[in-house]
C-alpha cells in the first residue's frame, strides 16, 4: 500500500472524527470512563492497545476481556462503560468506516482493516483526553 | 520459524473476517461458557504449546471428561478441526516444492498452530465477556 493511500485514508478519518456526532459520542464515554476509573491506567492501556495492535479485534478482545472480569461492576462493567464501548466500535464507529470505504472504493481486505482501525483509534485517543480532562479537573476540585 | 509479513497480513485479514465471528458465534450458542479459570487454562495451553498436538491433546482429555465441561470442549474439538481444514484453503500456508514431505507437514502444523492460538483468543475474550454479562 503506497503512503499516499495511507495518507488518503488518514485524512478521511480524521474528517470523519471531526463530524459533532463522533465527538459528542467520544466526550460521552470518556466522560463517563471519569466517574468510574480513578486510576489512569485502564484508560492507558486501551489508548496503547488501540496504537499498538494491527487489527481491530485486538482491541474489542482488550474490552472484553476487561469487562468479562469485571465481577462487581466496579469499573469496565461499571454503568455499563465496557459493552457501550463495544456497541460504539461495531455500530456508530463501524457504519462510520463503510462509509469510507465506499466513498473511497476501497475494496481490498487489508485495507478496509486499516481504515477500521484509524477510525477506532481516532475514538478512543479522543475518549481518552475527555477521560483525561475530566479526571484532571476532579483532583483539582479535590 | 518466522512468519514473513505478506503472511502476516493475510492471517490478520483472515482473523478479523472468519475467527472472530466463529468465536463469537461458538460462544454464544454453546449452553454453557467454561469459567474464568478454566477459560484462562486453555488461553495458557494456547499460548505456550509449540506444537498443534499439544492443544488438541488438552482439547480432547477436557472433552472426555465427564464434568459441566465437556460439552464445550468436544464442541470445540469439531470447531478447530473444521478451521484447519479451512486454513489450507484460504491459502494461509506459505508453499514450497522444494521442501520435503517432513519438512512441508512442519509448515502446516506451524501455521495451523497459530490460525488456531488466534482462534482460542477471541474465544476466551468473548467466553468471559459473556460469562460475566450474558451479551452476545
């Protein structure tokens, strides 16, 4: 794939993270992710498996895996934060990257893999500076 | 052995496309999720077996068991058997006449080995993601 592709498909994600709904619905979970995690770390690891991994499902197995042993819904299963975050990435975020890959005819499978992933990552980076921003203004209050 | 990147890729595409909805779908139709514990053992015989053997052999001893267990683990005996057949097909094995028969079989247990580690991740992921909340 030539850097030009790359750069293409860069750009129409960053324009579909730019739209009010994207940035509305990651303020929301991160947010949200501010009332329940007190300890940057979680938040942490899913930005750095979400830059890291090579494929998308790396990171829905990451938020499963997570809420699946969340037992007293003290933090991934807390308010229903991890399976939200999941209906995010396979519905909204999802119909976000077809629209993309139609608009772009982008038909080859390794592509549209990397399109999904741009788009999710671009989520979630944005999740975590609101998740961020949040956690900042408690411990000033506090 | 290495895996070389165009390999690589058509593995990753082959995860994201077939395992995770097999996995997901095995899952959610069996009656009944294996525990966190039990969950975690088939994660670690994945992770360290060096040979495909090694993960059918702990596949086949939990499946003869007879405990709450079973059912899950002979279902899944069938499942994994089906997705190394598929794996051939999807052209998933790198090929090499120049090879021996030794050395060729080496190459496909290798690769099936690690179609099938990818396959139990997502299984385990979505088993404890459905253990814990009942979603599909």
């Amino acid at each position: 794939m030539s850097e030009n592709r790359k750069l293409k498909y860069l750009k129409e994600a960053n324009t579909i993270a730019d739209q009010t709904e994207f940035r509305g619905k990651a303020k929301d979970m991160g947010e949200k992710a501010g009332k329940i995690f007190s300890d940057k770390t979680q938040m942490k690891n899913l930005e750095n498996i979400a830059n890291s991994s090579m494929k998308i499902t790396d990171i829905l197995n990451f938020i499963k895996r997570q809420t699946g042993k969340d037992k007293d819904r003290k933090n991934w299963y807390k308010n229903n934060f991890g399976p939200e975050l999941l209906d995010t990435m396979e519905g909204y975020l999802a119909e976000a990257s077809t629209s993309v890959k139609q608009k772009l005819e982008v038909t080859d499978p390794g592509e549209q893999m990397l399109i999904d992933l741009l788009i999710v990552r671009e989520f979630i980076r944005q999740v975590v500076i609101h998740y961020e921003y949040r956690t900042v203004g408690q411990e000033q209050e506090a | 052995m290495l895996v070389d990147n165009d390999m690589r890729y058509k593995i990753d595409i082959y995860c994201i496309t077939k395992l995770y909805p097999l996995a997901r779908g095995f899952v959610n139709d069996i009656s009944r999720p294996l525990s966190n514990s039990q969950a975690s053992g088939l994660k670690n015989i994945a992770v360290n077996a060096s040979e495909k053997n090694e993960l059918y052999s702990f596949i086949n001893k939990q499946g003869n068991k007879d405990n709450k267990n079973s059912e899950f683990y002979n279902q899944l005996n069938q499942k994994v058997k089906s997705i190394e057949q598929d794996i051939a097909k999807e052209g998933l094995i790198p090929e090499n006449e120049a090879l021996s028969k030794k050395e060729k079989k080496a190459i496909v247990d290798f690769y099936a080995l690690l179609v099938l580690r990818e396959f139990i991740f997502h299984l385990v992921s979505h088993n404890a993601y459905k253990a814990n909340t009942g979603r599909d």
